[in-house]
C-alpha cells in the first residue's frame, strides 16, 4: 500500500506484479531459535500451520517479544 500511494500508476498493474514475495511457512511447533533466522527485513513475518492449516502469523516482534520473556 504504502508503494501504491507513492506510485498511484502502480494501481494500474496486475497485482502479481507488484506484490512481494510470499511469506515463508512454519509449523506451529518450530522451537523460536530456529524460527528467529527465517524472520528477516526481506520475510518480516511467517505464517504459522497446523495440521495442514494456516493458522496464524508471527512476525519479528513477536519472536523478540517471546525471547526477552514479555510473552
């Protein structure tokens, strides 16, 4: 959105060639060290499956959260 309204003839594009690359995908049960290095600037977030099911998002702030024991 916010590359749309810096560039508005973006919105005359396809959306496949504007969108960013896919967010990874984790198992719920991935232990947080060994998500932390998936999180990156470029995948700031991650979304999390269950049995084959997409059921949520984590994202950096989170894993930082979860390590200084806010969480």
């Amino acid at each position: 959105m916010t590359r749309a309204l810096g560039q508005p003839s973006l919105l005359d594009r396809p959306v496949r060639e504007v969108m960013d690359p896919p967010l990874p995908v984790v198992d719920a049960q991935l232990p947080t060290e060994r998500l932390a290095p998936i999180l990156t600037r470029e995948s700031p977030a991650a979304l999390v499956q269950k049995d084959g099911q997409l059921v949520g998002i984590v994202s950096r702030y989170d894993v930082l959260q979860q390590l200084i024991g806010t969480r």
